[in-house]
C-alpha cells in the first residue's frame, strides 16, 4: 500500500511543479520586461529565454505536461519582438543584438525539424505564425513537415547570416540540405509557393504594393536600345515585366519567358499585345493582336540552357541579346551561378538588367542576407562581383524603391550589365 501513496505523492509533486511552471506566455512578458529595463536594453534576457524554451522542448519528449506548440510560437514571438525593435530603432550593426537573433532562428528552426506532421500541419494553420507558405495549407491538405523543414531551412540559413560563426546552425543546416549553404531555395517550394497564388499575384503586387519594376527594367531597357532580337524574361511570372518589354522586340525578333511555376506561366500564356499582364481592362491598343510571349517554357533558371531556350526559334539566333530578371534574385543567395549561366545564354555586348532587395555590409557581411520575409537581400559589392566574374562590366545603377510593405517602402537597387567577355572565355 505504501508504494501507491509514494506513487500519488510523487505525482502530486510532478503536477505542482508543472502547475507553477511560467506559461511560454507569461515567460515572453517577463523576458519584455526584463529586456526594456536592462541597461542599454542588454539582450542577455533573450538568451536565457531561448535556453529556458529549448530546454522545456528537449524536456516535452518525456513530460506531456509541455504544450510544444506554445513552445514553438513563443520562439516566434522573441523572433518578432527583436525584428521589431531593430526596425524601429534602424537596421545598424549591433553584434550583441545579431548573436542572440541568430541563437533564436538557430532554436526555430531545430524545432521546426523536430515536429510531427500533424504538429505541423497544425502550425501551419494559425494565423498568427511566421511559416512561411501557409497559402498552400488548407484544411484539407494532407498533414505534412515538408513545410516546417523549408522553413527550418530559411531559419538556419537567417541564424547563420546574423552570425557566421554559429556552428550549430550551419550544422544542423548542412544535415537537411545539399550543396552549400546559403545557395537559394529549392525551385520545388518555390514552384508551390508561387503556384498558391498566382490568380491573385498582379492585383496583390500593383495595386496593394505599388510595385514598380516591371516599368522600371522597362524603361532600362528601351533607354539602350529600341529593338532587341532576343529577350530573355527570367522569373517571368505572370508576364508584368514582359508587358513592358515587348514594344522592343525587333519584328523578327522573340522573347521568351522561364519561370518554375506553371499557374503563373498559364496566366502569361492568355496574355496579348492588346489584354491581360498588367495592362488596364479599358486600355485601347493599336496594331494587330498577337501572342505577348513568343515561348512560355516552365523550369528553373539554372537548368537552363541555349537548346532548351532558343533551339528551333529560327532567325540565326545565336543567344540572347537582352536577360531581364525583375525581382526574382530575391530568392537566391549567392548571385554566382546564376548570373554565370545567364553570361553563357547571351551574346557578347548583351545587356542583363535586374532588381534585387538592396543589404548593407554590415547587414550581410557574406554579401546576401535572408530575411524574415523568406526573401534574400543583397549587397552591391556581392552583386558586382558576381556579374564581373561572369563577364559583365556594369552599365548603371540605381537604388530603387521596388515596392511598399505594411506601408514602408522596400530598399531596393537596380543594376544594368553589358556583356564584355568571351563565351568560350566563361
């Protein structure tokens, strides 16, 4: 008998001490606490919350008594709390601040490779949580992690940015993905994500967004020449920047559009001289009405190659003359391949315009930094480099405001490069 009153003694104790534990909640408004009246706001605070939250995750595998998903959304909300803080107080250099924010992504993204399906599958559908690509969760779909590990993926390759000499972070990135880090997204999430709202894309971007560069690369590319033979639209997306571009085609000319999601390439498809991409419903155009694209192919850049693109288009074509990427770089990190893949697609003194999310160097010591959106910001000295070592020499640059989010207006920068190397030299 005495070992049934030791057991519910125990349990007793067990209950007690989880009762008194602080929610994750109340943890958070403590930690804020703490936080904002340190001096010189020190962000120790947020160092012991992030220990004290992953320790209470290794310990929830045994102790049901740990609601993990709390856990996991009170990551997110340390996350927020700095970003916010670092948004309203200017993005400058602040070593202490970077270290912490790379340990809090660092423990995100652990935890994000930890869930179940069904944990996330249920993460997926709050509202309130950073995943990024919950537009393609409904309560349908079937429970999955595929969402959680990109995520995972984004977490990590932020924490390393913010401090390249986390160990932990590049560790545990390097066991999910292949390849080098900080590369780019994998063109299949990219694809779903992109895919999951492609009917809404152009109301969201144009309207809701302001967003400019489709004109903007436009415009480049007209101020250079009039008539190009060969147009390259990469990330053509639902043909916005193609709409811009086709007035300067020559007449035995094509232009042709590469993107990984076929939902936006089927809209570009119905796209005309005279309707749709981008162009008003009452707007009146002359001239015959002809197919905006000469070419709509679906697959990603890198695979790219001159007998996939312009094989078959007639003319002696020999490679493009003109590449426009209008913010598609925002979901690479390094610019090197990419940019090198574009040099052996052209013709020499082929011009390559694009735009890219505009970094600081102290923001993106590597040249490229991931951010909280899920997009990639990028420095002008990586971008330079990049483009000089693929051959090109630049033409002009601009800072530009590519879009408003929330109401802020985005930083951005827009780059002309002319090709001045030899193919057979690249």
């Amino acid at each position: 008998m005495w070992l049934v009153y030791l057991f519910i003694s125990i349990t007793i104790i067990i209950v007690s001490v989880c009762q008194a534990e602080e929610s994750p909640e109340d943890l958070y408004r403590r930690t804020i606490k703490q936080w904002q009246s340190s001096s010189q706001q020190s962000y120790r605070p947020w160092k012991e919350y992030t220990i004290e939250l992953l320790d209470r995750w290794n310990d929830s595998k045994t102790n049901p008594y740990h609601n993990r998903l709390q856990l996991v959304g009170g990551l997110e909300e340390g996350i927020l709390a700095i970003e916010r803080e670092t948004v309203a107080q200017g993005e400058g250099t602040n070593v202490q601040r970077d270290q912490v924010l790379s340990q809090l992504y660092r423990a995100y993204g652990e935890v994000l490779l930890d869930l179940t399906a069904l944990e996330c599958y249920s993460l997926a559908l709050d509202p309130h949580t950073l995943l990024i690509g919950i537009e393609t969760v409904s309560k349908d779909t079937p429970p999955s992690t595929y969402l959680c590990k990109e995520n995972a993926d984004n977490a990590l390759k932020n924490s390393i940015t913010l401090d390249a000499t986390n160990s932990k972070s590049e560790k545990l990135l390097q066991s999910i993905t292949e390849g080098s880090v900080h590369e780019r997204k994998p063109k299949e999430f990219m694809s779903e994500l992109f895919d999951s709202f492609a009917e809404t894309f152009d109301d969201k971007l144009v309207k809701d967004l302001k967003y400019v560069v489709p004109s903007l690369v436009g415009e480049a590319a007209k101020s250079f020449n009039s008539r190009y033979k060969a147009v390259l639209d990469a990330g053509c997306g639902t043909g916005l920047a193609g709409r811009h571009l086709r007035p300067l085609i020559a007449k035995d000319g094509v232009m042709i559009g590469v993107d990984a999601s076929q939902n936006m390439l089927d809209i570009a498809a119905k796209c005309t001289t005279q309707r749709g991409c981008g162009l008003d419903k009452d707007a009146i155009i002359e001239g015959e009405e002809e197919p905006l694209y000469d070419d709509l192919l679906f697959m990603d850049l890198e695979d790219m190659t001159l007998q996939n693109t312009l094989a078959n288009k007639g003319g002696n074509i020999q490679g493009f003359d003109l590449i426009v990427a209008a913010d598609v770089f925002v979901y690479f990190g390094s610019l090197d391949k990419v940019l090198a893949k574009f040099a052996k697609l052209s013709t020499k003194g082929a011009k390559l315009i694009f735009s890219c999310e505009r970094a600081t160097e102290e923001e993106a010591p590597l040249g490229w930094r991931l951010l909280t959106s899920g997009r990639f910001s990028h420095t002008k000295w990586h971008v330079l480099d990049a483009a000089t070592s693929a051959g090109y020499n630049l033409v002009s640059y601009q800072e530009i405001v590519p879009r408003f989010e929330r109401g802020d207006p985005v930083h951005g920068h827009l780059f002309v490069f002319e090709l001045t190397g030899k193919r057979d030299e690249l």
